[in-house]
C-alpha cells in the first residue's frame, strides 16, 4: 500500500510504502486519532518504521501504488 501522511507545518508530507493491508494502516490512524495511542506508527516495506504525533497529523491518504511506466512511447 502506499500511505501519504501530511503533517502540520511541515512542508512536505511523508510517502512510505507498506506492506501493512489497507485495514491494517486505518485501524491504526483510527488508535492514532482516538487517543488510545499517542503516536501514528506505520511500518515500511523495508522494514523501516515511521512515527507520526497523532495531534501533528492533517491527513493520511491510503491507496495503491502507482505503476511507473518503463521504456519509450510511440512516436
């Protein structure tokens, strides 16, 4: 999955992706955002991890990744 996190008064938003299920990432923005965890928690496809404030959050988009397109086009 690719997760986009916006953070309050940072300029870029965070894009990981995870191979955490779709599911998986909403119940934990949802723990995040409740206050049953003070931290959003996500988990990269390299195994790296990436902790979020959950008061810092402004928006966490969930979607599939984009498929590069590879070689040339027609002329």
């Amino acid at each position: 999955m690719e997760v986009k996190i916006g953070v309050q008064h940072a300029p870029r938003e965070i894009v990981i992706e995870s191979e955490q299920s779709g599911e998986e990432i909403e119940q934990a923005v949802a723990a995040a955002l409740t206050g049953s965890a003070k931290l959003l928690s996500l988990t990269d496809d390299r195994g790296r991890k990436v902790l979020v404030p959950s008061e810092r959050l402004a928006y966490v988009e969930i979607g599939e990744p984009t498929k590069h397109k590879v070689g040339f086009g027609a002329i």
